[in-house]
C-alpha cells in the first residue's frame, strides 16, 4: 500500500488518480496526524508526503515514524524547495524530494524504488 498525505485536496487527488492507473493500491490522509491515527501504519510500503502542512509538517512525521521504530521509505513532495529542509529529510532516511510541479514519470520511478527499498528489508 502507498499512503499520501498532503493537505492539498488537488494534489491528494491527483496524486491517487495516477497511482491507482498504475496498479497501487492508495491510501489518503488530509494531515500527518490523521495518517498517525489511522489502522494502515503496519501496511503502507511507501508514503508520500508533502513537506509543509498545517499542524505535523512531513519532517516531523518522517521524525515520529522514525522514533516509533516504522521503517516506511519517504517521498517528500514540496512547493517550496528548500535546501536545508531537503538535507534534513535525505539525512533521515527519505528516499526522494521532488519539487512540484514534478514530472508523473519521475514520481513512479520513485515509487518503485521506494518499493524495492521495503522488498529487501523483508
């Protein structure tokens, strides 16, 4: 399962439309904390997750899945491509930083690899 969250209702539905048409199976979250409470932590294989969002940002969530020991490799997605931000996410694990608008191609060839990343930890 590839979890999204991003506080963007475009972007949210975007982001599931092409995932689904590739074959994924998606699960959509409005904010970090509604993902952190939600049933679905133990299944998601990938997430992605926008960097800047009311409440939890996607550096903290990345932080919070980290400290509760959840390996999930993390594509952070971004309107405001930030250097040190990027540095800090890379650092703590994230597979990918795109910056929108990103190409769709580019995305799923980070999906996939974040895929490959849970396949051979498993």
């Amino acid at each position: 399962m590839i979890a999204i969250v991003d506080d963007e209702e475009l972007v949210r539905t975007s982001l599931q439309r092409l995932l689904k048409m590739a074959g994924y199976t998606i699960a959509a979250f409005t904010s970090a904390e509604e993902f952190l409470k939600s049933d679905v932590l133990q299944d998601v294989r990938c997430l992605i997750a926008d960097i800047r969002m009311p409440g939890m940002s996607g550096v903290d969530l990345q932080s919070q899945l980290n400290a509760e020991d959840y390996q999930i490799p993390i594509i952070f997605i971004t309107a405001h491509d930030d250097e040190k931000m990027r540095l800090r996410a890379m650092r703590d694990g994230a597979v990918a930083f795109l910056a929108k608008p990103f190409d769709n191609s580019v995305l799923l060839d980070r999906v996939r690899a974040c895929l490959n990343v849970t396949q051979d930890e498993e």
